[in-house]
C-alpha cells in the first residue's frame, strides 16, 4: 500500500483505517460497520501483497462527523 499522506491526519479526528482480512467479503463488510457509525471515505478495491496472507483495505474516516442516518 502507499504511504499514508499527511491530510489524512492533518487534524484531531480523521483517521486512517487499514483492515487486513482472509477475503475481500470480510474486509468490506468491516468497511461497511465502520460506515454506518462515521463519515467514511470507501475503498473500492482490495489489495493482495505478494508473499503475505489475505487481502488489504484501507479506508479514511473522519469521527468529527457521524454517518447520514440510513
């Protein structure tokens, strides 16, 4: 994954959140649980590092703002 840039913690209250899970169904439904709770920049894809088990998201949040109700 690249780096983490600096705007994404420029600030109290946002934050950078990487899932490691066995499969990319996990990893979204953990993105998804997030989401319902705070204002969450998705992540479309997962990624699969060579040489290292499951998959990789990475997905933004910011906990100064709580998710839209559904």
């Amino acid at each position: 994954m690249k780096p983490i840039n600096d705007a994404h913690v420029a600030e109290p209250g946002l934050a950078v959140v990487e899932v490691a899970a066995a499969d990319d169904e996990t990893a979204f439904v953990v993105q998804e649980l997030l989401a319902t709770r705070w204002a969450t920049a998705l992540a479309d894809r997962t990624v699969r590092e060579p040489g290292e088990p499951g998959v990789r998201l990475r997905c933004y949040l910011d906990l100064r703002q709580a998710a839209a109700p559904a």
